[in-house]
C-alpha cells in the first residue's frame, strides 16, 4: 500500500511510502486524499500524524509526471484538502520535505521537526514556482521577506532553522513520530488553528530590506524567469486574499511549466541523475576507501584536499619540500577556516577535518592510502616520474589517479607496472566548491576501480561524468573549439568586450576573455607551446593571446591582460589591446566586420555543438547528456537553457 492508516488511542498514523523518496505520485495523492476522508469522517480519530516511510517526510513532486496530463486528484487539492480539516494533522518531517513536500507539510495544522531535516521550496531550479499553495501558505507562516528569500533561492534551511522561524512548531529531541503523536494528543484537546486559507500573509519585517532582496534577485537571475516569478508570488500573496493568491499561483506555475526554460532546467536534472555511469563498471563493488593522498599543495592539491576532508576522508599530503609542503597544508587549514567563518562547516567538523590532515615530502608516507590523487605541474615527464615513484611505494590495490586536464592518461598509466589502478579524476577549480568532476576512463582501468572512482565522486557530492581519454577531455575539449572561434572572431570584427557581453547576455557568469584573464594568460600560453609541434600548418592560428603573453600581459595578476586592471578591479578595455587586434586583422589581410551579440552567440554555440558532435562520434562522451551536464556545471552555461546539445535539439 501507497498509503496506510493506523489508529491508536485516538491518533491515527498516516504513513507514506514510495521509496526511496516518497515522491507524491499519483498512488501517493491518492491514497493521501482518501485517508483524509476517512479520518475525518471516524469519530474514533482525534488527530492524525502524517509521516513517510523510510528516512524522509516527502522529497517532493515526482518529476516524471510533468508534460503528462495530470491525474486527479492533483496536489493542490491534497494540500486544500489538509488545510481545510477539522481535527488537527501533525507533519512528522524527518529527512527532507521539498517543493511538494513541504506544501503537503504547510497544509498540516502543525509541523514537528528534526534538527537535522532540510525543509524548502526549490522548484525554481527546474524553471517553475510552487504550484499547490507553497508562495500562498509559506508567507502566511513566516514574514515574507524570509519567504520570498526560500522560494526564490531555492535553498532549504534546517528544522532548527525551521523553528526560529516559525515554520514548525517543535523541534523533535528523539523519535520523530514519538514527538509528532505527543503534538497530535496536545493539539486534540486544544483550539484549531485558523486554515492558512482563511489568514492573511505575513508583511515583510524590513520593506527597505525586502525591496533590496527583490533588486538582488532580478539581477542575479540573468534571463531566467523564475526567479523573478517567486517575486510576483509572494508580492500578490500580500497584496491578495489567499484564494485568489491561490489561483494566481497556479496560473503562474503551469505558464511556467510550459516553458522552454523548464524544460531545459528538467533535461539537465534528469541528465545529472543518468550521466554518472559507466557500463564497464556495472555490477563492479567499489573498493574500501579511507584514506587518501594528495600529490601537491597548490591551489588545485589544496581544494582536492579540503572536499576529501570535510567528505570525512582523511588526506596526506606530499610536496616536494618542506617550505612547499607547509604551504600547502597551511592553504588547507586556511580554507577549512574560511568555511567554517562561512557557516559552512561547524566547529566540530572543522576539527575533524584538520586533525584528519597530514603531510610529507617523503612518498613513502603513502604506504598505507587507498588512493592517491596527483594534482602536480601539467607535464607529462613531471606526471610520469610522479607515478613510477607511486607504483614504487603504494600498496598493490591502491589506486592511482592523475589530475591532468588535458594530457593523455593512457601514457600516463603506462608508466606504471599495474596500469589497472589507474585512471583520471579531472576537478574543477576550486575544487572544495565546483560540482563537476570528469571521471577519465583508461583503457586498462579495472571495473571496480572504474566504481571506486564513482563512489567517490558520489562522497564528494560531485557531480560525477565519465569521459574517454583525448586532448582536454568532454570539457576542455568543447572549451578550446569555442575560446578558438572566439580568436577567430577578433581577427573577423569583434573586440573581447564585444564576445565578452554577448556570453554574459546569454546568461554566462563571465565571457572568455574575462576567464582568460582570472585564470591566467600564461596557462593557455604554455598549453599553446606544448601543441605547437604537432599543429596542422594548414589550420588557422591566431597570435593575438601569444602577443599579448610575450608583453608580460597575463591578466588580472599582472594587471594587464585582454583588459586593463590598473585603475579598475573589474577590468577597462583597453585601447594597445584594440590597436594589437586591429593590426594582426590588417597583418592578416582580413577586412574587419562588426558583430552583434545574436551573431557571435550563434558562431560560439554552433562551435560547441560542433565539437560535441565530434565528442560523441569518437565515443569519449556516453551522451549527449553528459556533454551538457559538464558545460552546465563546469563551464558556467546558463543551466535554464539546458546545455548546447539540448539547445540543439530543441532546435531541430
């Protein structure tokens, strides 16, 4: 059964179960709707306590049944349906309550929480807004400042969290269903509490504060509509009864539903659930992992060593000096602090995670680690003296990893006696923060190796993508077709003001020449030099950046690189940069053509989409999918537009 009721002493137990999740399906809704009934209508029942099986109250709506003709009885219905009862209903969230979960839990006369328990409307992450009551019912139980700041971020706060603001009434000491029953038996012998149907909304504590709010979100959300749709909710929540508040909502949520946005935002949800696999590693266990090694302690080493720390992982950490190596550590301790000044770590894990940190500049000190993650300088012969030395000291079923964002981990793998052991882990910068992680699949990578690769990915709460082995992987690889047709543009017309601000106008954080400038000219310099010898002498080259390189102009930290830095943290166009593009076009006999922002767009995308294309042919990447999920979540891609491929598809 879906859904079951047990009576005892007067309370009955409504009990949800549709694992792993309780996602409210249909049989969910359904069941739900007619226990309702039923305890209504038993006058053996004084309350009721409603609670999900397993480990979680309800995680939301289930996706699956959006862009199908909804079944009765929908969920708005549900939530009217509790909000409207007689004898009072007590939510029992343990685990997470989202999105629909949570407007189950608001249409409940009473709420009891864990401390622990994630409560939170995050529909905005899939292009849409509360639909069954959440922007009517939520600010009618807290101010709506704090509100407008949960729909619209999309963050859930904790059922401690969830107290101070009134959104539960009690934070459960024990059991969960112990405390919700005690709740139910108090509240029987009490007065109802008046429908959140029947109340009017909270108004904001500040309006200064709440108007500011309102400004950050409409410019944080860069073309997406959502989140500027939680602001007209919530406002009309205020502005009118809750019934029309109500239908409003509605309207709002399946005109948003209907998008193109929403659809994009669902394709990249489903395709982060499906991208992290790999059909070699099916069936394979993973191997045991505790302790880990980190060959490095720069800034990549360091954020590599913070997300295995605070996974509760324990690090050792090998440099190849001992100045070098209290860097590093000192670069860990720091960040951890950094967290925890943030809130983003409690004390006590960051005493955890600090007392879990070692370090050496002696490899043998990895004798015992189950595996080691090399993050040195990006050569091959520097990488592959690094893993004969790991081959030499690690135990036999340790395995070996190399941080490489481009070189060939085939050669790399090579260079050891077990090849099996070895394969790629491609983090982000920073890597503490950036979701992606590219797992690179070698040609002699065990399976479980291979699934010890992708449980660790899980700990590290990445979003996991396999890629074959080629020059820059998925990511990279995509990158360095669009930065080349970016190049090409300067000589065509544009400027990297001009190629800059139409990215960030489609919904980029920053344009390719602004990254250029925060990650260092030198980098993409030095990866240039290396590909030199082998470049087709008949493929179009542009020398701009290697002009730029040779005037000691390497960006931000030299205060000059595409953009001047000197006067203006953020960057000014500069006119020698102008005057340099503008001769090499001449140089070049090229007649310069202004763009406009659709058109250079249009040039990135379908260089993207190109390379993509190319990607999938050659096997590197198991799907289109997977292309996007890296692009979204590496590379800064609007995630509303669901990544090139998507765009591509939607096109056709």
């Amino acid at each position: 059964m879906s859904v079951t009721v047990e009576v005892d002493g007067g309370i009955a137990t409504v009990t949800l179960s549709n694992p792993p999740v309780n996602a409210l399906s249909h049989a969910i809704r359904q069941g739900l709707a007619d226990a309702i009934r039923a305890t209504e209508a038993n006058p053996e029942v004084r309350a009721s306590v409603l609670i999900g099986a397993g480990s979680s109250f309800i995680a939301g709506a289930d996706i699956r049944e959006f862009g199908q003709p909804m079944q009765d009885p929908n969920l708005p219905s549900v939530v009217r349906m509790l909000d409207a009862v007689t004898k009072p209903w007590v939510a029992a969230i343990q685990g997470v309550a989202l999105g629909g979960g949570l407007e189950v839990a608001l249409g409940c006369s009473h709420r009891v929480a864990t401390a622990t328990a994630k409560l939170g409307l995050p529909e905005v992450h899939l292009g849409i807004i509360p639909g069954a009551g959440g922007t009517v019912f939520l600010p009618r139980v807290v101010p709506a400042n704090h509100a407008l700041e949960m729909i619209s971020s999309g963050k859930p706060i904790s059922g401690a969290k969830a107290a101070e603001l009134g959104l539960v009434d009690k934070v459960a000491a024990g059991d969960v269903l112990e405390a919700a029953r005690a709740l139910a038996a108090e509240a029987a012998d009490g007065v109802m509490p008046t429908p959140l149907m029947q109340r009017t909304a909270e108004p904001p504590e500040d309006i200064a504060a709440y108007e500011a709010l309102k400004t950050r979100i409409r410019a944080k959300a860069r073309g997406q509509l959502s989140p500027v749709a939680t602001i007209d909710a919530v406002d009309r929540s205020l502005d009118l009864d809750a019934e029309a508040a109500f239908d409003a909502e509605r309207a709002a949520f399946i005109d948003l539903r209907d998008t193109t946005q929403s659809t994009a935002l669902r394709h990249i949800f489903f395709a982060e659930r499906s991208a992290s696999k790999i059909a070699r590693a099916k069936g394979a266990m993973p191997r045991p992992l505790a302790q880990i090694g980190v060959i490095g302690g720069g800034t990549m080493g360091a954020g590599i060593a913070v997300s295995c720390l605070t996974a509760g992982l324990s690090v050792t950490m090998i440099e190849r000096d001992e100045a070098a190596l209290e860097a590093g550590l000192t670069r860990v301790r720091d960040t951890l602090a950094g967290s925890a000044k943030r809130g983003l770590l409690s004390p006590a894990a960051q005493a955890k995670a600090e007392a879990g940190l070692s370090g050496s500049i002696d490899y043998a000190a990895l004798a015992e680690v189950d595996l080691v993650i090399e993050a040195v300088f990006e050569d091959m012969e520097v990488k592959k003296q690094v893993f004969a030395e790991l081959d030499r000291v690690t135990k036999p079923e340790a395995i070996l990893a190399s941080n490489t964002s481009y070189l060939d981990i085939n050669e790399i793998s090579a260079s050891t006696q077990d090849p099996s052991r070895v394969f790629g882990l491609h983090f982000f910068s920073p890597a503490h923060i950036m979701k992606l992680l590219e797992l690179i699949v070698t040609e002699a990578a065990a399976p479980d190796v291979l699934a010890t690769g992708l449980a660790l990915g899980k700990r590290l709460k990445k979003v996991t993508v396999p890629s074959g082995v080629c020059d820059g992987f998925i990511g990279n690889r995509v990158m360095s077709a669009y930065r080349r047709e970016a190049d090409y543009m300067l000589e065509d017309g544009a400027l990297p003001q001009d190629v800059d601000a139409a990215m960030v106008d489609f919904g980029f954080p920053m344009g390719v020449f602004q990254m250029a400038d925060l990650a260092g000219l030198d980098i993409g310099w030095a990866t240039r030099k290396r590909k030199a010898p082998t470049r087709d002498p008949n493929e179009r080259y542009v020398e701009i950046a290697d002009r730029l390189c040779e005037q000691g102009r390497f960006g931000r930290k030299t205060g000059k690189g595409w953009y001047d830095y000197s006067d203006d943290k953020n960057g000014r166009p500069d006119p020698e940069v102008t005057a340099l593009i503008e001769a090499e076009s001449a140089r070049r006999g090229i007649t310069r053509v202004p763009m406009s922002r659709e058109g250079i767009m249009a040039r990135i995308l379908e260089m993207m989409q190109a390379e993509g294309e190319k990607i999938l042919a050659e096997g590197i990447a198991e799907s289109p999918e997977a292309i996007d999920v890296v692009m979204v979540n590496g590379y800064g891609f609007p995630r509303w537009r669901g990544g090139p491929m998507f765009m591509r598809g939607s096109a056709e």
